[in-house]
C-alpha cells in the first residue's frame, strides 16, 4: 500500500497513491490511512490520488467510515483522478462526512490547494 508522507511548499502532506488498485487492496488502504491520520499530532493535509482505482457500494461504506473516524484530525483535502461516478461517490462522501475533499485534474494544482494559507 502505498501512504507516504511528502512535502511540500514546507508542509506535509499524508500523500495515498491508489492508481490501479483493486477492491481489496482499497478496503485495506483505507483503514490503514485512517490509523495514521490519527497517529499525527495535529490535524493534517491528505492528498489522494484514485486514477483507475476500482469503487464499488462496499468500497463506498468502507471510506465513509475510515474518513469519519479520522475527521477530527483532518485539516484539508484533496483527491486527483474522481471523474465520472467517482467524482459522485465523492460527493456523497463529502457530505455524510462533513469534510470537503475537493477534486482536481492535477497534483500540482491539488498540492497548491493544499498547501496555500
């Protein structure tokens, strides 16, 4: 799984590549993201990239679940790659979580999202 932490612009940034993933693998990224959200001793900045990730409707619980128990030390987010029905279900997640992930086209226009005061 890969959850790195970056920098950029002087800030970090949990950074979640899940280009290509499976269902599998996203359910257990998802919950593994959530634990280190929450391991950091201040809110964060989350940046996600879903290029050609697979979602399905348990996919869908899966992440509202881990993004509402992490909420409290979410500061801001991002995600690259939810177009379509992803661009959808982030909506609806954005809602029932009361976080708003925004999406771009980009990660350099994600990361300045991020990152700007």
């Amino acid at each position: 799984m890969s959850i790195t932490i970056i920098e950029h612009s002087g800030k970090k940034i949990i950074y979640s590549d899940l280009r290509g993933y499976n269902h599998a693998q996203l359910m257990a990224h998802f919950k593994k993201e959530a634990d280190l959200i929450l391991e950091q001793p201040e809110p964060v900045l989350i940046l996600r990239n879903v290029q050609d990730a697979t979602v399905t409707k348990e996919l869908l619980a899966e992440v509202k679940k881990q993004v509402k128990r992490a909420r409290p030390n979410i500061f801001r987010g991002a995600v690259v790659g939810a177009s379509g029905s992803k661009r959808i279900l982030l909506m609806a997640v954005n809602k029932f979580t009361g976080i708003q992930v925004v999406p771009f086209r980009s990660q350099e226009e994600a990361l300045k999202y991020l990152t700007r005061d």
